[in-house]
C-alpha cells in the first residue's frame, strides 16, 4: 500500500491497492494532483533508528523537477499578494475588517486559487447580454438580461468571481424548469 500526503491539510491517506489512488482528498476535498502531491511508498519509509543514528547527517533535496518544463498542467502557485502592500497599511486591522465582512455575508465561496473565503463586493446589473438558445430549450435563451452577478473579490490574492445574484438564481431555476 501506498500513502499520499494531502498538500492542502497535511492528512495522511492510506488508499487500497485493490481500488487504486484517491484522485481528491477525503479529508478537505481538494484535489491531490499536481506538483504538491507526494507519494511516499514503503522503500522510501526509514526506521526511527535509522534517523537517530544518521541526525547529523543531512539529505539534499534537489528541486530540479519543481518546474520542469514537460509538465504543462502544473499550477503556479498563487502567494499571499495582499503582502506586498505591508508598508501602505494596517495587516491587523485589515484582517479584522476582512473577517467582519465575511462574518456578515450569507455566501463565501472559496477562492479556486488560494483557498480563501471571498468577499462580496457588490452586484454588477447586466443589461445588455445575449444567451445561448439550445435545441432543449425550443428556442428560448437559457438566461435572458437583464440580471445581476455577485461580484467576489479574494482578499488574499485579489482574485474576481462572479455568481447569479440570489433572485436571479430562482428566475433561472423556474426558467429551466419550464414555469
């Protein structure tokens, strides 16, 4: 048996060789690909003697293949950006107001790039758009303008999402449902 070690929470898991490797982590649901990943199998396992005995000896990691270039797929990693910024602010008083804003929202997604909870900065109406008008659909759009988006903002990495503001959601859910 072979275990991974989950790069987002640090769990060890333990998959059977009968049903083969997790592909996303049971304990945080992240996925488990990607250059974060590692697999330790049992040849790479030391005994605790064998470290107490070699402690002043030291291994050499080399990190030739953190960005080899044949591995396309891999993801850059996304650093805390909202350090940078240290000098022309307050780090505790902006994290206060972060966590007041996120404490007063209904929704906080979770930013796909850092894993932090995004804060919701406003609605953006959409007056002007042209939807997709599938065979399913018998010539109707699937969403029609006008509608508001939810606008996120990450306050880590300042990434931006969108989402269907919550009363245009339950005109779409009725929309595709025929009502």
């Amino acid at each position: 048996m072979d275990t991974t070690v989950c790069p987002w929470c640090h769990t060890e898991i333990v998959w059977d060789e009968e049903i083969g490797p997790e592909d996303t982590c049971p304990h945080c649901n992240n996925e488990l690909s990607g250059y974060r990943t590692i697999t330790v199998g049992a040849d790479d396992l030391e005994d605790e003697e064998d470290e107490s005995d070699d402690s002043s000896v030291q291994d050499h990691i080399s990190d030739d293949k953190l960005w080899d270039d044949e591995d396309k797929e891999a993801v850059v990693p996304i650093f805390n950006t909202v350090t940078q910024f240290g000098d022309d602010y307050d780090p505790a008083a902006y994290e206060l107001s972060v966590a007041a804003v996120l404490a007063a929202q209904l929704e906080a997604p979770e930013c796909p790039q850092c894993h932090e909870l995004m804060v919701m900065s406003g609605k953006q109406p959409v007056t002007s758009f042209e939807g997709a008008v599938p065979e399913a659909m018998n010539g109707r759009p699937v969403l029609e303008a006008p509608f508001a988006l939810n606008l996120y903002i990450c306050p880590s990495c300042f990434h931006v999402q969108h989402s269907l503001a919550q009363e245009d959601r339950v005109r779409f859910v009725r929309h595709l449902s025929g009502k």
